[in-house]
C-alpha cells in the first residue's frame, strides 16, 4: 500500500516531485483522451486535449529542471501511487463524439480541482519553501483557467444537441 503525503512535513524536494508527477499524470491523461477522440473521429475535441497535453508538458519541463537545479542528486521518494486525479480529469470525463466546447469544459474542471488541491494543501504545509511553491502552483491553475475560458469565449455556442444521443450502445458479438 502506498504511503499517504504528509503536507505537514513535505520538505520541497518532495513537493517539487509531487508537481511533477501531477503535470505528468494530467499529460499522459490528455494524450489518452486525444487518442480516444481520433478514434472516434472526434478531431476538434483532440486537438484541444492535445493542446492540454502539451502545455501540461511545458509545466512538468520547467518544475524538472527547477527540480534538477536545486537537488540534482537527491533520490525521489515521492510517486505516482500517492496520488490520483489532482489534475488529470476523471477518465468518465471522456465521451464519444465530444464537442471542442465540453473538452474544454473538461480541462476548465481539471484545473478548478488542482487549484483546489494546492489551496487545500496549503493549510497543512509548514515549510515556507513548500508554501510558496504551492502558492504559486495554485496561482498559476488559475491562469490556466482563464486560458481555457479565453479559448472557450472564441467558440460559437453549442447545437444543445447531446453528442450521446448519436452514440452506438453496447451489442452482442
């Protein structure tokens, strides 16, 4: 069983290994939703999670070399198992035949919920390193918020057509 992250004791190599896997496991999570879409020729909605994929990318890019700078040699005790779903959406978030809009929808969820994970966290962190370091992830999940908003204000409305509606149910082989 994986050991639970204790905030209140989180030194900052760890948090800063806890970032990381989040804008990893919120990547792989984009590119798994893309590939979904393509496959159900779904082109709109996986270009955007694309988009989210790389940007989440560029995020777990900049925290690495931060990371590599100031503790180049120090073993990660953090993983992947004490975490699930801060910033990645739910996999039940997929749908077939999803439109740009509610990709986007999808991604604008994903970063409410990490920003409330950082905010939430910060209750329990004592280390000012750690504090500020949260701090600033939660910030800037609100400017990745706005982002998505941006883009979603430059799209036309929505048919109000449920996209599941045209959906295949399961059948016999």
């Amino acid at each position: 069983m994986p050991k639970a992250i204790d905030f209140a004791t989180l030194s900052l190599v760890d948090a800063l290994d806890l970032a990381i896997l989040i804008e990893e496991e919120a990547k792989d999570r984009y590119e798994e939703f893309a590939d979904q879409m393509e496959l159900h020729h779904t082109a709109e909605a996986a270009t955007f999670f694309r988009t989210m994929a790389v940007n989440e990318t560029k995020h777990e890019t900049e925290l690495t070399e931060r990371r590599q700078k100031l503790f180049p040699t120090s073993p990660r005790t953090v993983t992947r198992e004490m975490l699930w779903d801060v910033e990645a959406p739910g996999y039940d978030e997929a749908r077939v035949f999803m439109s740009a809009r509610q990709a986007m929808e999808v991604a604008l969820a994903a970063e409410i919920k990490a920003h409330d994970y950082f905010d939430a966290a910060l209750k329990h962190v004592n280390d000012p390193d750690v504090k500020a370091l949260f701090a600033e992830l939660r910030d800037e999940e609100i400017e990745h918020q706005d982002m998505v908003k941006a883009v979603m204000a430059k799209l036309p409305p929505d048919t109000g057509v449920d996209p599941e509606t045209f959906a295949d149910g399961p059948v016999g082989q």
